[in-house]
C-alpha cells in the first residue's frame, strides 16, 4: 500500500510499487506462499529527492524493501514455519 499522503505524485507512487513486486519475486522463494503487505508509512522528502523517478530515489526505496523483505525472511528461517 502506497498512499498518497506520503508519495503524493502518482510517479513516485508507481516506482516505489515497482519496486516492491521486483524484491518480492527475488524473495519468493524464501518466503511461505501467502498474501504479504507491503505499507508505506512515511513520506520519501520531496527535497532530498527531487525527481520523483531518480536513481538515488530508486535505490533508496530498493535498499528499504531488500531489508525489510530480508528481514521476513529470515525470521521465518529461524522458527522454520
């Protein structure tokens, strides 16, 4: 879930939604076969990042969910559901 308040250019909104399905598909088979979600829960600063499309942008939000997704992951390695 992306929601306006916190990416406000539809853009940006896209990219970062992109990016999550990229992550996942890299992280699917680590993870159990379930419906997972995703949530932004802050806004990206429009003034550190000032295309909503740019490389730095990109990676940032790739960085976050590659944690967040690797994070998931192992937990579920360690209690072995």
């Amino acid at each position: 879930m992306v929601p306006k308040r916190w990416a406000r250019r539809a853009v940006t909104r896209n990219l970062i939604k992109r990016q999550i399905y990229s992550i996942a598909d890299h992280f699917e088979s680590s993870l159990p076969q379930a419906a997972h979600v995703v949530r932004l829960r802050s806004a990206f600063d429009r003034a550190h990042f000032k295309s909503a499309s740019s490389d730095e942008l990109k990676k940032a939000v790739r960085m976050e969910i590659k944690q967040l997704f690797g994070l998931a992951a192992s937990a579920q390695i360690r209690t072995g559901a």
